[in-house]
C-alpha cells in the first residue's frame, strides 16, 4: 500500500528522471559571465548572444561509457555536458556553449551517404570564410562520424529518440580561446517515416567560473 502510494505521488512529477547534471534541468535556468561573451563575441560567428538561458528541453546519449547531456534552451541555443565514468559533477569534463546556426534538410539517401562517408569527417570544414579543423584524430585523413542515439525530454517529460552521426571541429581565436563546430547528421522515425537532417552548431568552452546554473 505504502509502495502504491509514493509511486503514485512520483508519478505526477514527469520531470522527475529527466536527465540532470551541474544543476542544469528541465525548467532550469542558468547564465553565462557577461564578459566572457564581451571579450569573445566579435571573433566568433554567432552575434548579439544572449548570457541568460531557460532551459526548456534536456537530451542525453552514452558513448562506450562517456555520457553526453544536452540542455536545449529558449534562444536557440543548448548547452552540453561530458561527463567519462560516471553522470555526476565530479566525472564532467566538458562544457560548451552552442547555438544552432544551420538546418539543412537530407532529401535522398545519396546526398545522405555522402554527408557520413566524404563530408563530415573531412580534416577540416570552412563556415562563413573560416577553416575548422577536425578535434577527433583518426589513422586516415577521413574520420567516420562518431554514432550516438540522444534521447531528448520536452517541458512535459515527454521523450523522443534520435540517431545522431556528429563530428566536433574547431578553430583557436586568440587569447587561448577556440570556436567549436558541431556537425549532426540526424535521423529520427515517426508512424514509419523516417526524417534527416543536418544540423550546423558553433559554440564555445566554458570555465566553471563562467557559468552559474540556477534551480
């Protein structure tokens, strides 16, 4: 009687196992050092950033042990999280800031299979005149895109599952600083109607100083 009861009482917060990690949640909020984007801004792609994000969808996939969280924002924007070894603060390792830049739509399965097998894993990509360079070492000039499956939690809890094939790039811009470029290839199924896309992120590397999450 008593397990029914606090069952159902959990059962009425939909939020309740949605993915979290740095105090960043579903329906949370957190803001970036203003100055931060002053100093950086300028050189990056993306222009009039905003520093304050409410977070209103969150993903997570799992990489052979590494876990990768994704808090989807109001600004077009999401914020992501590596933690190796475990999901808790002490096993993050990295934390960017993206904000989506292009959506391209994949409309046969040659233009498909040429984004996995000759485009995203290249040496280097160009955005808007800039040269990126491939983060992910590889023993031949071609990098096959790393395979993730991210399932993504809305404002009522509700999931969806994507297959992603992403490649990480990017480019220093003084000051120590680098500019990332985050390619996805994704795929997603629907009553048997299968969608793909490309999505196009550019994004930066956050401190902990850099970053202050609010509940």
């Amino acid at each position: 009687m008593l397990g029914s009861f606090f069952k159902n009482k959990q059962d009425k917060n939909p939020l309740a196992h949605t993915p979290s990690v740095m105090g960043l949640r579903l329906g949370g909020s957190f803001e970036i050092d203003p100055l931060l984007m002053k100093m950086t801004e300028s050189h990056l792609i993306i222009e009039g950033a905003a520093t304050s994000y409410i977070i209103k969808a969150a993903g997570i996939a799992e990489l052979d042990g590494t876990f990768i969280f994704r808090f989807y924002t109001d600004d077009d924007a999401f914020i992501q999280v590596i933690t190796e070894g475990g999901k808790s603060e002490e096993h993050v390792v990295d934390v960017k800031l993206f904000h989506f830049y292009d959506t391209q739509d994949v409309a046969s399965q040659a233009v498909w299979d040429d984004l996995l097998y000759k485009k995203i894993g290249k040496e280097s990509y160009a955005l808007e005149g800039y040269n990126f360079q491939r983060v992910w070492t590889s023993t031949s000039d071609y990098h096959n895109p790393v395979y993730v499956q991210e399932k993504t939690y809305d404002a009522d809890g509700d999931a969806s599952v994507t297959d992603q094939f992403i490649m990480l790039f990017e480019r220093p811009i003084g000051d120590g600083h680098t500019e990332s470029l985050f390619l996805s290839a994704e795929e997603t199924e629907e009553n048997g109607n299968l969608t793909r896309c490309l999505v196009l992120s550019t994004g930066i590397t956050l401190t902990p100083s850099q970053l202050t999450v609010h509940g």
